[in-house]
C-alpha cells in the first residue's frame, strides 16, 4: 500500500489504511487540512460499516429484481459538503470535491 | 423531473429518480419497475440518513471538518454504480467518465443540501414542514 502515491490524486488531502474491524493503521494527511487523525479513525470505521451495509444491499438488490452487476461491490464513498471519501478492500482516500475525480479514486483504491 | 430527464439524457445511466422525506414517495425514468423505483428510493433515503448521522459524529470532534451537511454518496459496484445526491438517486454504468460527468451534473442541478436534512427533504412534500416534523 503506497499512500503517497493515493496522496498523487486529483484533490487529495488524506490517505489511509484501516483493519478488517475500522482500526486506523496509517494515515497520511496533507499539511493545512482540517482532518484530523481522529476524524480518520472514525471515517475508518464508518467505511467498514458502509461497505458491510453496501454488500448486504446488492445482495438483496440483485435477488429480488434478477438485476446483476452490483456484486462485488467495489467500492464506496460518502460526499461531504466540501471533500469526498472513497474506500474500498482496506484503504481510502478523502479528495476535495472541487478537485475529485472519482472514477481515478475508485480505480486507485480498487488497484490495491 | 428536469433533474431526471436531464440524467437520463446522459447515455450509460439506466435509471434515474427522486424521493421524498417518508420514502413513499418517488418518481423515476429508466429500466426500473414501479416497485423496484420504491425499494430504491426507500434504500437511498436510509442510506442517506445514516450517513448524515455518521457525518454529525465527525462533526462533533472536530468541529467544521467539511463533511456536514453530507451532500450525497456512492457506491461502485462490478458493472454498476448507484449515485445519491440530495433527494435524487442514478443507476448508471461503469463507462469511462460517466460517473465524474454524472456527479458533476447532480452536484450542480441538486445544489448545495442544506444543514437540516429532514427538513431539506421534506420540505418536497409541501406544506408546513417544522409542523410535520416538530
């Protein structure tokens, strides 16, 4: 897991890795940013809890309609007023709405 | 509608629609039945709550965070992705540039969600909402 390189997206203010359980295991954050470590941790954990949620959806989704392409889920994000988190497997990265990309996020944090 | 006609119009989004505050009620476009619309708009409504109620969590250690209001969500899936922005919601494909063109648009059409969801939502509905909800 290279968190400098998820640093190199589009927006970027903070790149971490967390547990199977939401516990923060790194972090990188950008100088000047709000976040804290502390906000991190907490996003870690609300992302194990939105991916696990996620999943059950799909699952449900596609057996109820018969529509596939949901499972497996590859990633989620919650946008926030004025940065975006994006997560997946067991890394994320917070990217500024103003400079998000959000198909090259999910495609980094699908990569590792 | 316009917001959804508008979606629609993009090739690559399958479906698109708009929900209000109980959830029971929606209107949509695209390749969902009546009953599939309902189920997801109930899904984003409760989806879009509890994310509102993690973001209030964030807010309270470390004040002005730049999380709350939370404005929308996402979640990718293997072909397709759901979109959730404001009361409106997208289905769409995972084609190159769709989904930074789709949330673009919604952020943009949608507008800034303001500090009180609830009311935010069900103020769609009309009538006296700080009655209806206090």
């Amino acid at each position: 897991m290279d968190l400098q390189k998820m640093m190199d997206l589009p927006g970027a203010l903070a790149a971490f890795t967390y547990s199977d359980k939401g516990d923060l295991q790194s972090h990188v954050l950008r100088e000047g940013t709000e976040l804290t470590p502390q906000v991190l941790d907490l996003l870690a954990r609300s992302c194990v809890a939105n991916l696990a949620i996620a999943g059950m959806e799909a699952r449900g989704w596609e057996a109820l309609t018969g529509q596939s392409g949901f499972q497996p889920i590859k990633g989620f994000s919650v946008v926030g007023l004025e940065w975006s988190v994006v997560v997946n497997g067991n890394c994320g990265v917070v990217v500024k709405n103003r400079d998000a990309d959000y198909e090259a996020t999910f495609n980094a944090v699908q990569a590792d | 509608m316009r917001i959804v006609k508008q979606l629609m119009a993009i090739p690559g989004v399958i479906a698109a629609g708009e929900y209000a505050y109980r959830g029971d009620r929606f209107s949509y476009e695209g390749a969902l039945t009546d009953e599939f619309a309902r189920m997801a708009s109930i899904m984003c409504r409760a989806n879009t709550l509890s994310v509102n109620m993690q973001s209030e969590i964030f807010d309270s250690f470390s004040e002005n965070c730049g999380c709350r209001p939370v404005q929308g969500w996402i979640v990718r899936g293997a072909q397709l992705t759901v979109c959730a922005v404001g009361n409106y919601f997208a289905f769409i494909d995972n084609r190159d540039e769709l989904l930074n063109d789709v949330m673009t648009i919604m952020r943009a059409k949608v507008g800034d969600v303001q500090d009180d969801l609830l009311v935010n939502l069900y103020a769609r509905l009309g009538g006296d909402t700080k009655e209806a909800l206090y």
